[in-house]
C-alpha cells in the first residue's frame, strides 16, 4: 500500500536527489555517470508528485479561506447582535429610571437585587465647539512615516538613511 508523502518529505527527497545528482557530475570533465538519468527520472517523478500535491494544497487554502470568510461573517452578527442587546439594556435602564423620578421612587430593593437612581460625578457636556476659548483647545500633533515617498525618493537615486526597497515573495492562490 502507498503512503501518501508530505510536501515537506518530498521536498527533502528532491534536496538529496538535487545533491546526488551534483555528485554524479565530474565537473573537470562534464561527464557524468551511469546514475545520472535515473536520478533525473526520479527528480522529474519528485517534482511531478510536489506539483499533485499542490493541487490538493489549493483546496486546503481555499477552505481555509472560506473558513476564515465565514468566522469573519459570524462575528460581524454576533457584533450586531451584542449591539442590540445593549442598546435594548440602555433603552431599559433609561424608561426604569424614568419611571422612578417620576414617580419620587429613590430605590427598589429586591431579594435578587437593588435599582437605585443615584447622581454621577459632574462632566462637561460640550454643546457648541465653536464657542469654546482657544485656551482650551489642545493640537496633536502626529508623525508618520511616508513609506510612499521614501519609495519614490529611492527610485529617483536619492538615500534614504534607514530604509531600503525589498522585493518580498507571496503565494498566488487562482
């Protein structure tokens, strides 16, 4: 029975097989020997069985990315959902305690629980922006760094102490 090999299992055969295949070559004479086209054979055979688990590797990412869709769209509900049930909890809070000033009712004690109008600490409430005093007006102030120039700076031949262009690598999944 065949054992279906790892991606990793058979890029380290075709690493041996890269390495003998190295060593099966005189490299004074160009000759090579008598195990040279069998290795290639094999090599070929590695490099056909990498790119048939490549096929089976597109299913598993693309899953994986439906996965990842799905959790994404899950969460998005359950945000949706969370914020309904606070809103509802607010909106509860609120008519409750409505009903108790009107009512001159300070407190409700219950054998689960007490429900207590009680004053907050004072707060601001800012009504008109427009109308406040400079003084009171603080400015952030915040640096970036402009990836977008600094690239174009080294394009047009300038150095950029602390920065260089890379060209970094991806897979491409169609």
């Amino acid at each position: 029975m065949e054992t279906k090999q790892t991606l990793w299992a058979l890029t380290e055969e075709g690493n041996k097989i890269e390495e003998m295949l190295e060593e099966s070559i005189n490299f004074e004479t160009g000759e090579v020997d008598e195990n040279y086209d069998k290795l290639m054979d094999l090599k070929d055979e590695i490099n056909t069985l990498v790119v048939n688990k490549g096929k089976d590797l597109i299913y598993v990412l693309r899953k994986q990315d439906n996965y990842a869709d799905a959790i994404d769209e899950e969460i998005k509900r359950l945000q949706a959902l969370k914020k309904s049930y606070t809103k509802k909890k607010e909106n509860l809070s609120n008519y409750i305690k409505m009903c108790m000033i009107t009512n001159g009712i300070k407190a409700i004690e219950t054998p689960i629980g007490k429900l207590s109008v009680v004053n907050n600490a004072e707060s601001v409430e800012i009504y008109d922006e427009s109308l406040i005093d400079k003084k009171f007006i603080k400015t952030k102030i915040e640096e970036t760094i402009s990836k977008t120039d600094i690239k174009n700076a080294i394009k047009n031949g300038e150095e950029v102490q602390g920065a260089r262009l890379v060209r970094n690598t991806r897979l491409a999944i169609k």
